[in-house]
C-alpha cells in the first residue's frame, strides 16, 4: 500500500465531511429543526461556524475553476501558435481509414414506479493517420464520437484538412478538424 495515496484518500473524506457538517451547521444555526418542531431564532455563531467550515471547499472549488480556465486558454495558445508558425501539411480525408464500432446500449431510466429501460446509440470512432514528415513518421490518433455515416459525409465534403506540426518537436501537432463541430 502506498502511504501518500492512503493519507490523500483520507484528506479526502474529512474535507468531504468537514463540508458536509458545514452544511448542517448552517442548517441548524438558520433554525431548521426539522418537521414537527417551530422554527427558531438565527443563532448566528452557529452559521459562522458552518460557513468557516465550507470555506475551504468554495476556495478548493474556484481555484479548479481557474486552472481549468488557464489549461484551456494555454492548450488555444498553443494551437493558434502553431497554426502561425508551424509546418502545415496536407491530409487528403478521403483516403483515412475509419474504424467504427457502434452498438446500441440499453440503459434504465428512472426510479420505482417511473423505471424504464431506454435505448441509446453508442458510436465509437477511431482513425489513425501516419503521416510521413522529415524523415519520420508522425502518428495521429483520434476518437470521434459520430455517427459513422454522417463522419463520413463531413470528411467527403470536406476532402482535404491540415495537420500543423512544430518543426522543432514534431509531437507538437494539431490536426485541424473544426469543421466537424458544425
């Protein structure tokens, strides 16, 4: 067993709790005292308490917000870096091969009386693309999940893309497929 995994689950249920018995704490302080009793008066050290107890999760809860907002806005500086400045190379989208594997999975919807079994379409995409550059080989992979009939109209209509690949470190690409997002 790992000793930092164990201690990181552990953090993890008491920051859980902590958040929870935040909760209640307000609960409790704004004078909720459950069904049959009359409410009461705002005990507002009570609601302090709650609410410094659920501070740490709001905090915890921006602070992923921010970093998610900076991976993305970092990954989009990337790409239209090299789109700007990278070697572009045409792919001829007729010639790709799509390998599909769609099914339809039954799923229950629903709970007791309402419960339900429901069909939907599951549709799993794969294309890989070797695509020759300065004496290598640059290897694409990428899951589309689409209809493999309408994936395929896109790419007829579409014919061609570009493949935008850094000169310096050609694991650095961006296979330009906006088009599919239409």
């Amino acid at each position: 067993m790992n000793i930092k995994k164990i201690l990181s689950d552990f953090g993890s249920w008491i920051f859980a709790g902590l958040t929870f018995l935040g909760f209640i704490i307000i609960y409790a302080g704004i004078g909720g005292r459950g069904k049959y009793n009359p409410m009461g008066d705002t005990n507002w050290y009570f609601v302090g308490t709650g609410i410094i107890l659920i501070l740490p999760f709001v905090i915890y809860m921006i602070k992923i917000k921010f970093m998610l907002k900076k991976s993305s806005d970092e990954n989009t500086e990337r790409i239209n870096e090299l789109i700007r400045t990278g070697d572009k190379i045409a792919v001829n989208l007729d010639k790709l091969e799509i390998q599909t594997n769609s099914y339809r999975q039954e799923i229950e919807v629903g709970s007791g009386y309402n419960r339900r079994n429901e069909y939907i379409n599951v549709n799993h995409n794969v294309i890989q693309i070797d695509i020759p550059y300065k004496n290598e080989s640059i290897k694409y992979k990428l899951n589309i999940d689409m209809d493999p009939t309408k994936l395929k109209m896109h790419f007829a209509i579409k014919e061609k893309t570009e493949l935008y690949v850094d000169p310096e470190n050609p694991n650095n690409n961006y296979l330009d497929l906006k088009f599919l997002e239409s």
